[in-house]
C-alpha cells in the first residue's frame, strides 16, 4: 500500500497532524514536522510528496507550488490564535509585533484591527523580527499570542472569529500543496481520509453545542474556503504582501 510522505508546518493550532497516521486501508501518511520554509523547501526538492504551508506562503508561490483540492485548514473561531485587544482609541496609532509564527498570522491581525476597528496599523521589523515602534509615531504595539496563552475575551481578539465576522467566511490558515505538476488522485484521496478522520466532529460543524461559533478545526477545502482564500488574495495585494491579487487554481481529482 502507498506511503504518502509529508511535511507538516509546526505550528501548534495544528498539532493534531504532528504525528504519521495509517488507514485501515493501509495507507501510510508518514510526517515530517517542519518550519514552514523548511517545509516548501522539502516539498520543492521532492524530499516529501506533500506540504502543509500557510496559506499566505502557498498564494505567493504559486508557480512553483500546486494546491490539492479537497482537504485545507480553517477555523470558524480558534483560541490558539490571539492578538491582544487595544486599548486605545481608533484611530491611534498601532504596531503589529512579529511573533515566531507566520506572515499570515500578522497580516490578517492587520486586517481586522484596520478594517473592523479603523485602527492605523503597520509592522515594523528588527534584524531580530520583533517590531520596533522606533519613536516615529505614537502608538501601541501588540502581538499575536502562542497557543499557551491563558484566552480571556476581555484581553484578546480572537483572530478567525473577527475573520469571519469581516468577510463572512471561516479562516483558512493552511494549504497542502505539491511541487508543480505533482499531484496524483493517490495523493488527494489519502490527504483527505487522513484529515476526515482525525477531524471528524468538524466536518460539517459551524456552531458548536453551547450556541458559540465553532473552534474545531473544519478538514475541507469547500465552496466556503475558496471565497475566504479569494478574499485574503484581495487583502494581501492591497495590504502590500503581495504585487497583485493572486489567482489560484485547485488540482481536483481525475477519476472518482
């Protein structure tokens, strides 16, 4: 039975894929728990079938880099993804700190904190790639919050929540992804089994059993995902990330 070897971005919101994994098929999902460029980078030498990436990653390498249909990563709501909750007025000045984590984290912290509550926000970096507010402008400077932060609604923002609150749509953090030209129905079809069964409870779940928005991970790249990744294409061009607004496709299964 095939052995699909991945490399699985090491952040902790998706821990649950940190670890290999076989059907009762037989199929073998065997893990490699990377940094996210050193997971493009396995994926671009062929040293791994697949990657998961961040989002933001994927949508900037788009000629190098092909997306599985079927299975992503997003989040109605998800309190392993925090940024700290102004408390200044709009429209002072506020400055999104780099955390260890990814760009896409800080760009849709920017987002929110600029659409939904007019702040002015920029990101200034440091060799070190801490933020610096530097003296030029008056301001405050926030940071995304790692997965150990004690949640409390009155100190932070939950970030897919106000995601969904802006654009209506869950969150979608990461992509698994190819090298071009790479995608097999094999591969597909064994990402999605893995992902179904290890999220299960989430597959279909947008409001949990104490009336909240869900905070299960959601496994599928369906119609809702797609228009979220359409929108955080828009944003990420017109936020500067990247020179235009991205076009993506999705490589679908040849033969169901």
């Amino acid at each position: 039975m095939p052995v699909i070897k991945v490399a699985v971005w090491d952040d902790p919101m998706i821990e649950a894929l940190h670890q290999s994994w076989t059907s009762e098929s037989g199929v073998t999902i065997e893990v490699l728990v990377l940094s996210a460029e050193d997971a493009e980078r396995a994926v671009l030498l062929e040293d791994v079938d697949i990657a998961l990436l961040p989002s933001t990653q994927v949508l900037l390498r788009l000629q190098s880099l092909d997306i599985l249909s079927e299975s992503a990563i997003s989040t109605w709501r998800n309190e392993k993804v925090l940024i700290e909750r102004p408390t200044v007025s709009p429209p002072d000045h506020l400055f999104i700190k780099s955390g260890p984590r990814n760009e896409v984290f800080d760009l849709v912290s920017n987002v929110i904190l600029k659409e939904h509550y007019r702040y002015s926000v920029e990101r200034e970096s440091n060799s070190s790639g801490h933020s610096l507010a530097n003296g030029r402008v008056a301001g405050s400077t926030l940071s995304v919050q790692p997965a150990d932060t004690d949640y409390s609604i009155e100190q932070y923002l939950d970030v897919s929540q106000e995601w969904y609150e802006l654009v209506n749509y869950p969150m979608v953090w990461a992509l698994f992804v190819t090298a071009k030209n790479n995608v097999t129905d094999i591969l597909i079809k064994g990402i999605r089994e893995w992902v179904t069964v290890l999220y299960s409870e989430a597959v279909d779940e947008f409001i949990s059993d104490d009336g909240e928005l869900s905070d299960l991970i959601r496994p599928r790249l369906d119609d809702l995902a797609i228009a979220s990744l359409t929108e955080l294409c828009d944003y990420m061009f017109h936020y500067g990330v990247a020179p235009n607004s991205p076009v993506f496709t999705l490589v679908d299964i040849e033969t169901e």
